[in-house]
C-alpha cells in the first residue's frame, strides 16, 4: 500500500512539472529564474508544512527555479499582514488566510490581486477563488462519536442534542461560532435556511442541552485529546482533527450529515515586491494534481474538484469536499458572523455564567 501511494505521489508531481508552464506565465518563470527568486509562504504549520512542501512548494521549485521557504504563520495573522503592509517589511510574500480574515484584509486594502479568476480555473469551487484569494483546503464543522460507547448511531444535529435516545457524555466548542448553528439545526432549522441566525431561539436549545455538556474545548488539539481518551463520547469539531485520531486506532466516527464548511487558501500582501512570483505560485497551486498530493496527508477538501479524478475512493470518503460529504453540507456564513461576532460573543460568555 505504501508503495502504491509513492508511485502515484512521484506520477502526480512529475506530471505537475509538465503542467506548470501552461499555468505559469513563461514571462515570469524566466523573470523569476534569472532573479532566483525566494518567496517566503507562511502555512498553519504543523502537519501543513510537509503536506504543502510535497503538494506544492517542491513541484513549483522544480517548475520555475524559484526557492520556497515556509514559515509557520499566527493563528491569527490579521494584524501582522497590516503591520506588514504598512511599514512595506514583508516578513512574507504569500499566507494562508481563512474566508474571515481574507475578508477583513480586503476591506482594509491590505491585499494584492491574485492576477487570475475563475474564467481561468474553472474546476475551482466558485466561492474558493475572487480577485484577492485562491482557497486551497477545505475543512468543516461536523461531529463525531465513540462508535464503542454510543450505541444507537447519530445521524444528525436533532440526535446530538437528544441526551435521552443518545446517552453519552458531551463536549462543544466554547464558541458561539458553529455552536449555535448546530443548536438551530437540532431544533429542526433548514441547514439551507440558517442565515441569518436567531440566536434568541439558540440559546433556548442551549438551554437545554447546558446541564449535559461535560467539556466546554476550547482549542483544536484538545477536541481530538478528548475523543482520543474517551472522556468524551460525543463531540462537534472540525474533521482533520477527528480523522487524525481515527487513522490512529480510535474507535469513532463522523458524522458529515449537517456539517457547515469553510476553506483556507492563499494571499498576497499589498505592495509586496515579488507580487508576480508569488502569483505564479498562487496559480500553480490551483491544479487539480497538486491539490490531490497533499489530500494523502491531510483529511482537508482540495477546492479543484477534478482533483478526486486521482485521489483513491477510500481516501475521498474522508475529505469535506467529496461528493457525497459536500452534499450533505452547507458553506458557513462569514459574513454575518463578521457583523455579529462581537455581540453575540459577548451574550454567550455571559450566558455560560449564568
């Protein structure tokens, strides 16, 4: 099995390098090969680095002669991106943003065009892509369960919530964010009708639910901690960090019925000197064989979807933007938690006081 998914790794990237010069401007793979350019990429770090270094930063080296450097980004970078901008000391030439903070740059003037649109990778999923971002990944809010404590199997936000018919101890973010999506979908809201939320009618749900929740998590790390040693039996989170617990030997399961999703991807600092070696790299990045390299590492959706035309069938089961999990799902409003954020924060913390 191993040597199976290192051929099929080397084809992929051997057949990215042929690719590249129809994607990359030949202009700028000459510009930036006689410079010997170095564009620094900050990533999230951790498991990313390899995954992206394999997917993506090699197979361009190799296509353009640029140098790739990747830093670990903030999981916050916002306000680093403005300091960035603002002084024109570019600790970074592309990062990886989510949708809000993508949003939040952009409003402010703080990015540079990505010099492509949709028109010109039309595999892309629409929302993956616009003049100021390129989405790489996709990752969702779903839950899961320890298939070897709860019994009865839950198929929904309804069963979630039902501490009667689906015994078991309980954890949820201690976050409004996605928590009271998930109290409107137990209370039988249309996952198409969501936005905008009531959250009066939320914290009705939660109400309820309140004298049942053993953990209140607060950070990624800890949600797969807390599935992985059974404190909890059930849990909503996001789905890599489920996988990953999964893949290493724990008894669970995901349930994508319901989930609501968002995507992370690439961006350019307004004013940064290497603007078009980085949107060469930017561009390379939205193939659909590179995008499915690093689905072997990470449990995240390539946005390209024509990327699961190579991604082995029991590895796409696993992946947000499979067809038969994105299905079953709907794209987060960002949006109307960027107008709210602050004041219905503020009524949950309060709320968890009380």
């Amino acid at each position: 099995m191993l040597d199976k998914k290192i051929s099929r790794r080397r084809l992929l990237q051997s057949s990215s390098i042929v690719a590249a010069s129809t994607l990359v401007a030949p202009s700028l793979i000459g510009r930036a090969a006689a410079a010997g350019v170095q564009l620094t990429v900050a990533d999230p770090g951790g498991p990313f680095g390899p995954a992206f270094r394999a997917a993506f930063y090699d197979p361009f080296e190799k296509a353009t002669g640029n140098k790739i450097v990747n830093v670990a980004r903030e999981a916050e970078p916002t306000a680093q991106f403005k300091a960035m901008v603002d002084t024109k000391s570019y600790t970074w030439d592309v990062c990886t943003l989510t949708l809000s903070a993508r949003d939040i740059l952009a409003k402010q003037g703080l990015l540079e065009p990505i010099g492509f649109s949709h028109a010109d990778a039309p595999q892309l999923m629409p929302q993956a892509i616009n003049e100021f971002f390129m989405g790489t990944d996709v990752y969702s809010t779903v839950f899961a369960y320890r298939t070897d404590k709860v019994k009865k199997a839950p198929a929904s936000w309804k069963d979630f919530f039902d501490v009667e018919n689906f015994p078991g101890r309980r954890a949820l973010r201690k976050n409004p964010i996605d928590t009271v999506e998930q109290a409107l979908l137990a209370d039988g809201v249309p996952l198409d009708k969501l936005y905008p939320l009531d959250v009066a009618r939320a914290f009705k749900v939660l109400d309820k639910i309140k004298p049942h929740i053993a953990v209140w998590w607060t950070g990624g790390a800890q949600s797969t901690q807390l599935l992985q040693s059974g404190e909890v039996d059930l849990i909503p989170g996001w789905n890599a960090r489920f996988q990953a617990a999964i893949d290493g030997g724990t008894p669970a399961k995901i349930v994508w019925n319901q989930g609501l999703y968002s995507i992370e991807g690439w961006s350019i600092p307004k004013g940064c000197p290497k603007a078009d070696a980085a949107r060469a790299f930017i561009k390379f990045c939205s193939q659909a064989q590179q995008q499915a390299i690093y689905t072997e590492k990470l449990a995240y959706g390539p946005t390209n979807l024509d990327a699961y035309k190579s991604i082995p069938a029991d590895r796409a089961a696993h992946l947000p933007t499979s067809p038969q999990n994105l299905k079953q799902m709907a794209i987060a409003n960002e949006d109307w938690w960027s107008a709210n954020r602050s004041a219905v924060t503020e009524k949950f913390n309060s709320w968890l006081l009380a």
